[in-house]
C-alpha cells in the first residue's frame, strides 16, 4: 500500500525539530526562566486542520518544556469575527486534547495598545494620514520601487493626538483616515513602508461592544499582545517573516513589559484540500456543503463528526514535523493514520451497504439462532456479542456475481462460501424480475459447518458479511469523497471549479445489525470489510444515519483515481 510507505518513510523524531531546539537552547541557556506560548486564533471561522498544527506546537511545547500556553483570540477585526466562532474554537482546542492556562482576547488589551499609539506619536513616530485606500496603495510603491511620503507625513505632534482622539470618538466615516507609523517609506521591506497601526471601523464588538470606533492592525495588536502576556516564543507561519522587523520595530520602540521573539514555521498544506478560512467560509455560505462540521470540511469539526479521533489528528500532526520549508501532505497519510488508529480502537460490527436477499431454502421456516460474534479480533477484553441468523439474509450485491469473472471467488451459483461466523453456503437458484434484474437469490447451507468450519476439512475461498432480514435495521450511510478533485485545488477565487460533484454518496438502503441500535456519536466501529462508520447527529430514533469515517484500504487514492 503506498501510503503505508509514506507513512512509515517520515524522518521526523517525535519532540524533536528546529523550534523545539530554540526552545531548548534558550532554557538550557538561562535566556529564558519558563517557556510561554499562544496559540492566537482570529475568530472569524471554525479552526481546520492546519490550526491543528499550531495547536499541537504551541501547547505541546508548553507541555513538553514545562511551561505555559494561553489562548488568545485575536480579535480586532469587529467587521468579520462572531460569538459562534470563538465558542467552537474553544470547544475545539479542548476536545483535541488541549488546555490553556490563560484565556485572553487582544481586545482585553485595546486600552493599552492605544496607549502605546499615543506614545508612537507623542515621540513623532506615527501620524494620521487622510489619504484614501487607494491613494496609499499606490504611493505604496513596489518590490523595485521605494514609496512615496504621504502628504500628511508632517503633521504635527498636536495636530495627529487631535485627529487621532478624535477618530476614536467616531467623529470621522470608516475610512476616512488611519494612524500609520512613520517608519520609512523607501524600506526594502514593505511592511515598514509606514504601515497602517489603527483604522476607524464602525462595528460593534463581540466582547467591546460599540465603545470602539477605531481598531488596531494585526501587526500593531499582536506582538503588543505577545509582550502583554510574557510570550517567549511567538510562533506563526512563514507568510508572517517579512512581518517580523516590524514586530521587531513595535517592541523595540515602545515601553513594552517583555520582550517576545517571532519564529515562523512552513503552514500545513494537504493534497485536495483547503486550509484558508476565506475559502471555507465561502464553501459554508455557498452551500457547497452542509455547514462547518460537514464530516467533508477539514475542519476539527467536521473531523470530529466524521469520527476522526482526536488521537489520529494530534498523532498526524507529530508525524508530520516542524518544518521551515513549505510543502504538501499527501491526504492518504492522514486517512492512513486515522485508519491505523481505528483498527486499534473501533468493534467491528457487521452491516451490508447495498443489500441483495438471500433465502436459505433448506433452513425451517419462522426459525432463527444466536450466533456468537467477536468485538474486536486482537481485543479479547472487549467480548463478543449475539448475533441472529435466520431463513432470509441480506448479502452485499458486489459479493454476487451470476456470471463470476477471472478470480472472482465469492458467492457465485454452484460456488460455496462462508458466512462469518455462521455456516456454509451454497447458491442454487437466481431469480429475477420481469426486468431481469437479481431480486433474490436462493442458497442452501450446510447445518454441519456451524461456526464455519467443515468437519470434512474442505475449504471455501471467500468469507462474506450478513445480516439477518428480519432482525436487521435500516440505515442510511453516507460515504464521502473528497471535497476537492484536483490534488492541488484553487485556494482563492474560483475554488468552486475544483469542487468534487461527487463528494457525497448516501446509501438509503443499507442494513445493519440489531446492536447498532445503541451506536454513539463520534464512537466509530467497523463495519467488516467495509471501513469504519460512526452515528452521524442527524441521526434519529426513527432512523439511523452513518457516515464513513474512512474506508479500510487507501480509499482516497482509489476513489481520486475513479473521480
Ligand atoms: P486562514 O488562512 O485559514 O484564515 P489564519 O492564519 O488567518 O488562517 P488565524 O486564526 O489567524 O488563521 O490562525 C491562528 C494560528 O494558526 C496562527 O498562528 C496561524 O499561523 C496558524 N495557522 C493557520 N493556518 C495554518 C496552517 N495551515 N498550518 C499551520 N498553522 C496555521
Ligand atoms: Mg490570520
């Protein structure tokens, strides 16, 4: 299989990698007393697989290095952030397996970094600048070409704190102006071409309300907030290092009470998937899918409802490493790993997705038997349980073929196989319809090789699942594909064109055995030689739902390689 190779062929040793070692260094070193990390999440989207990433540095870290790890929502943008979101992040983190030792918001600090505004001006570092948007992008200059001093540059010191008090009194429309640092406008860097530190935003708050009408910059509220709380090692991706001299800047020119350090790490990307919030909003809101924890988002969320354990994401995400270059996961290694960590957990449980009956005609008529079933094959703790079996059963249609191809060795007429843990059987007769289609297919069973063994010793090819017509339940299961076609999808404008039709498949028909009457969410078994199922939430007592976890093979190379 390959993905059992792409699995085991990852040289990265668990704890250990290039942020880690900072870590170590700097503690061995004295340079710092007791590590302290955030994860910093801006609620304005459910948290994917990628923040998983971050998750597991930042607490792991944390954890590992004796040290402390503090949520915080980095919301200063009113405009696009919601109570929703920061409640399902939090609900998120935890159910991963995290805990933080402070819970902070970059709004509980909005006094304090506007004071350190007003210090930035005060020193003739930052003034109020009336251009529009589009005005200061163009005088922004290029990656070749220096800037261009804003007309406002030499405002003075009493005439910016007047207009900047006087924005955050709401006396002035969104936009009208900003506050901006006066750095330098010919700096090879972009970022320090004067970058924006507050806009005027007219927006209530989800925690402040409308005391605000002006909002900082991620870059002027974060590493403030980073110093605020003692952070000693500032963790984010790559797209943020242009960032760092700024951030560099902001603590080197204000009377900050720590001195935090900024180190980028490469983002999580996976093939045919997604990690941009903007993009899965607008799968959410384009109904695209049904909601944030549709079991095909790669969200914690839709991992959770799907039945991925938090053990398999936590455990893909050390396999994966720390890295400082970017790349791209292969998606069949994560379903590789939640696979390898359902076989340990999941009880196998029988049920038959596309049924076909079959009569038994040689067993009596209104009788029935208890079968004895195992729960999990390396799991001797975890029993076994009764199963019926009767005169009529249902079968899956692909383990009938009337006419068997080259090696095809499962029930054929004339050809005997084995029902797990039942008997012998033999197919006799095919019926059909008037359309001449299969509707049922007649067997005999040997009452001798109960259990199924032969006491004559002969041998069959093939074991199959069952359920008992009478006893078994139906089901609906959904099978999911992947969301996105093309292993390297749009991540931006026109995602919508990569998008899988097939995403979603939903069997109506299925049967299952009695005991997954009392399934749980989020608590997949196996459905042998199927994959692994688990309770989705829209099912009811009326009708049970079930959706595929993931198949027991490399499904997602071969369902890509159909698609
Ligand atoms: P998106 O691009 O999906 O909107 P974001 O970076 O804007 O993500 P934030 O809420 O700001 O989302 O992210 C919180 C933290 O998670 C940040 O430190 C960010 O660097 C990290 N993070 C986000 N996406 C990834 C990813 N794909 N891989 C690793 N870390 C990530
Ligand atoms: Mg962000």
């Amino acid at each position: 299989m390959a993905s059992d190779d792409k699995a085991s062929g990852i040289a990265n040793e668990p704890g250990r990698d290039f942020i880690r070692d900072i870590v170590k260094a700097d503690l061995d070193a004295g340079r710092v007393a007791q590590v302290v990390t955030r994860f910093p999440p801006e609620p304005n989207g459910y948290l994917h697989i990628g923040h998983a990433k971050a998750i597991c540095l930042n607490f792991g870290i944390a954890k590992e290095f004796g040290g402390r790890c503090n949520l915080r929502f980095d919301d200063t943008n009113p405009a696009k952030e919601e109570q929703e979101y920061i409640d399902a992040i939090e609900r998120d983190v935890r159910w991963l397996g995290f805990k933080w030792d402070a819970l902070f918001h970059a709004s509980d600090y909005f006094e304090r970094i506007y004071g350190w505004a007003e210090d930035l001006i005060k020193a003739g570092k930052a003034y109020v600048d009336d251009q529009s948007q589009e005005q200061m992008r163009l005088a922004r200059g290029t990656l070749t070409e220096p800037g261009k001093n804003s007309p406002f540059r030499d405002r003075t010191v009493d005439e910016n704190l007047d207009l900047f008090r006087r924005m955050r009194a709401g006396e002035f429309p969104n936009g009208a102006r900003v506050l901006r640092a006066k750095i330098d406008m010919a700096s090879g860097n972009i970022n320090l071409r004067d970058p924006v530190l507050y806009r005027i935003v007219d927006a209530p708050h989800p925690r402040t309300g409308t005391t605000w009408k002006i909002y900082p910059s991620y870059d002027f509220a974060h590493g403030q907030s980073d110093a605020i709380e003692g952070i000693t090692h500032s963790i984010c991706t790559l797209e943020f290092e242009d960032h760092r001299p700024l951030y560099d800047w902001f603590i080197n020119n204000l009377s900050v009470p720590s001195k935090p350090h900024q180190y980028e790490m490469a983002r999580l990307n996976i093939t045919h998937t997604v990690l941009s919030k903007r993009v899965l909003t607008g799968l959410v809101r384009g109904n695209h899918v049904a909601g944030w924890d549709d079991p095909r988002m790669p969200t914690i969320a839709g991992f959770r409802r799907r039945g991925v354990p938090a053990e398999a994401i936590r455990e893909f995400i050390k396999r994966i490493g720390v890295a400082k270059a970017n790349s791209i996961v292969d998606a069949g290694m994560f379903d590789f790993i939640v696979r390898e960590t359902l076989n340990k957990t999941a009880q196998r449980r029988m049920a038959v997705l596309r049924p076909i009956k079959v009569v038994l005609t040689n067993y009596p008529e209104g009788q029935s038997e208890e079968l004895d079933a195992v729960n999990h094959p390396d799991d001797e703790a975890a029993g076994s349980r009764k199963i019926k079996f009767g005169r009529e059963l249902f079968i899956e249609q692909e383990d009938f073929m009337e006419v068997p191809a080259k090696k095809f060795f499962r029930l054929s007429p004339g050809t005997e196989v084995r029902l797990r843990y039942a008997y012998f059987i033999k197919c006799t007769e095919v019926v059909k319809n008037a359309a001449g289609e299969i509707t049922e297919l007649r067997c005999t069973y040997d009452p001798a090789t109960k259990g199924g063994n032969a006491p004559d010793g002969r041998k069959v090819k093939a074991t199959m699942h069952w359920v008992s017509a009478e006893h078994s339940l139906p089901a609906e299961v959904r099978i999911y594909n992947p969301l996105f076609s093309n292993p390297d999808p749009t991540g931006g404008e026109g995602f919508e064109k990569d998008l899988n039709p097939d995403s979603l498949e939903v069997l109506l028909g299925a049967r299952v055995e009695p005991v997954l009457r009392d399934a749980q969410v989020e608590t997949p078994v196996q459905f042998e030689r199927q994959g692994y199922f688990t309770l989705d939430k829209d099912a009811t007592a009326a009708k049970l739902v079930f959706s595929r976890t993931t198949g027991l093979r490399d499904t997602f190379a071969k369902e890509t390689a159909k698609g």
